[in-house]
C-alpha cells in the first residue's frame, strides 16, 4: 500500500555496499528514495541517521527533527517502496526499536541488512573514518587499543561527527545486531546479504532484493562501484582541513573545487611516492590473524544465526573483500558536508 513515509529501511552495515544499493534503487519506477543532487544536501537526505540519536552522531550530520525527517518523503507520492537508507542503523542499539515505533508495527516493513567479514569491515570502517577526519589515530592497532578509553569518551577526535562510532571491535560483532533486528521485526521481514555475493553476482542478489521489497527485477538489474577510497597521503588531515576551509570561505563550492583540483592531485600523486601512506586499507599480518582468532566465535555465532557457512572468512589469509559496486562521482562524504573547521592533532600521524 503507497505510503508517505518508509516502508523499507537499508540499515547496514557502513562499507559493506549501502550506497551503491541505494543508487541501484534509486532510479526504480517504483521506489523512492531521499535524493539531492546538491554536495550539501546529498548525504543528509540519502543518510539522515534520523533513529540512532544513541551513537553520538553531531546535528550537523544527521535528521534529528521529526518534522524534518517526514519532509524527506513529501514526494513519494504512489510509490510501492519508499525507503530510507542510514548504514549506521545496525551499529545503534536504539534504531530497532525507533523504527518499530514510529513505522507503527507496520507488516509490509522490509529491513534489508549487508555484511562482510568483521576483520576487514573494521579495517575499511577505520580508513573511512581517516578519509573524513573521524577518526586521528592512523595505525589500526592503536585505533583499536584506544577503544577501552573511548567507551569513556576519552581519545577520541575533538571535532570527530561520529564520536560512538569509533569502538571497531563492538561495532564489529553483527551477530548482536542482526539479532536485535530478528527480535524486533521477526525474521520474515529482514534479509541479509553478503557484499561477497553482491560482488560475485550482483544480478542474482539484486533480484533476491526485488523479490523481497515486491518490486520489478527488471528495472534494478545493475550496480556500480561508490564512495570507494583510495590511500590517504601522510598529511591526509592537514589536507581535510585546508580543503574544508578554502570550502567555508565565500568562494562558490564549485570554484573552491577548481582552485584545489589540479593541485591537490598533483600534491597526493608526489606525497604517496615521496612517504608511506597515512593509510592503504591494509592489516598487518599478524594483527590479521590476531583479530581472525578473536572474532572466530563471532563468526560462527553469526553463520549460524543467518544459515550460511562462513568458515572461510576465518581465513587469517583472506584477501580483502573489494568494496562492493557504486557509482564514480557520489558526491562528498557527510564529513564534507557542513563540516566545522577540523583542528588535526599530530598523534594522528601514524
């Protein structure tokens, strides 16, 4: 039944697909989807974060007006499917819960959920929070042995958006959050779907999605790569912070971009031959298996509660999951979008 406020929710996880199934869906006859073409707007209408107001996420990245929230969807019209997509939704312990509440126990609801093997959703989680000046420690193994002071709001980033975010290990545990999503809405109203299988055959897993949303596979029948990210230069913060300072400055954003284009690729380009990088995505090999070892039993836990054997992400030698399909040209991350100027401290050269 056409609705004016969601009806499905693509909850999850960060880095493991979400944008590039949002774009998927995007242009469905008989999908809506909070859309702006605008830098500014892009991430807060595709994102709005509007039910995790319990992970620390500041205002100025996130819907936390109700009013504002049900603007999203005065468009929707006659739309079979109108859906929102926040992929922080599965690390909130409160986001069930709200969704439940304000969807009215709807029985047509649709929680779609996208995973990957913990170890490397925490290390890309990581780089991203880099990428955006979320996050200042560079080296993952201290970024992890920061995570007992930070569940006190100890180290963490002054100016970091996402500052209940930044526990890698808990977060990491999708088994306690697929759980609380089975709990909340019963298993027949929640799927999830691997970015491997995304990855190595988009087309089935999209008509599986179809399928479970009751639209038409034909009109979603492809996916792109998005929002991927490349290694970060040794001063990587310090160019966040010039960038997002040339953007607050009175010049247009689309000439603040000119000014610093060209050069800016000029400058990665040199850095990243001349030094090690801030970050390229890799684990150490050892903290790998390390952390493989740990999250064994998490692994199982979370086959078990799905159906699907997942004994080969207990690889130690797995290779990195590639970052599954999106579209080249997303534009900025909710990081760029609004940002205050970001003030970088130098034990986040690592």
């Amino acid at each position: 039944m056409p609705s004016c406020q969601p009806n499905f929710f693509i909850v999850g996880a960060p880095k493991c697909g979400t944008t590039a199934l949002y774009h998927a869906l995007l242009a469905h006859p008989e999908v809506f989807l909070p859309h702006s073409e605008r830098p500014q707007d892009y991430w807060l209408q595709k994102e709005p974060m509007f039910f995790s107001d319990d992970l620390g996420i500041e205002d100025w990245i996130r819907v936390s007006r109700e009013e504002d929230y049900r603007a999203l969807f005065a468009e929707a019209r006659d739309k079979r499917r109108v859906g929102e997509v926040s992929a922080l939704y599965l690390l909130s312990p409160n986001a069930p819960r709200r969704i439940q509440d304000f969807s009215g126990d709807d029985p047509d609801l649709r929680i779609i959920i996208l995973l990957r093997p913990p170890v490397d959703w925490m290390r890309s989680w990581h780089h991203d929070c880099l990428r955006y000046a979320h996050e200042t420690i560079a080296d993952f193994r201290e970024a992890l042995a920061a995570e007992p002071l930070r569940q006190f709001g100890q180290k963490l980033p002054r100016h970091c958006g996402f500052k209940g975010c930044l526990n890698y290990r808990q977060a990491a545990h999708f088994s306690v959050a697929v759980e609380r999503y089975f709990r909340v809405f019963g298993r027949e109203r929640v799927r999830v779907f691997l970015m491997e299988d995304l990855n190595a055959d988009p087309g089935r897993v999209l008509g599986e999605i179809a399928a479970f949303l009751d639209i038409s596979p034909e009109a979603v029948s492809s996916i792109e790569r998005q929002n991927d990210s490349a290694k970060l230069t040794r001063t990587h913060l310090w160019e966040f912070r010039l960038k997002r300072k040339l953007q607050s400055l009175s010049l247009t954003e689309r000439w603040a971009g000119r000014l610093i284009q060209s050069p800016g690729r000029w400058y990665r380009s040199a850095m990243l031959k001349l030094l090690p990088p801030l970050s390229d995505k890799d684990i150490d090999p050892a903290l790998r298996e390390a952390l493989v070892e740990e999250f064994r039993p998490e692994v199982e836990r979370l086959g078990a509660l799905i159906g699907r054997d997942l004994s080969h992400w207990n690889e130690p030698s797995l290779s990195r999951t590639a970052a599954p399909h999106h579209l080249p040209n997303a534009p900025a991350s909710p990081a760029t979008a609004q940002a205050p100027a970001l003030a970088v401290s130098s034990n986040g050269a690592n």
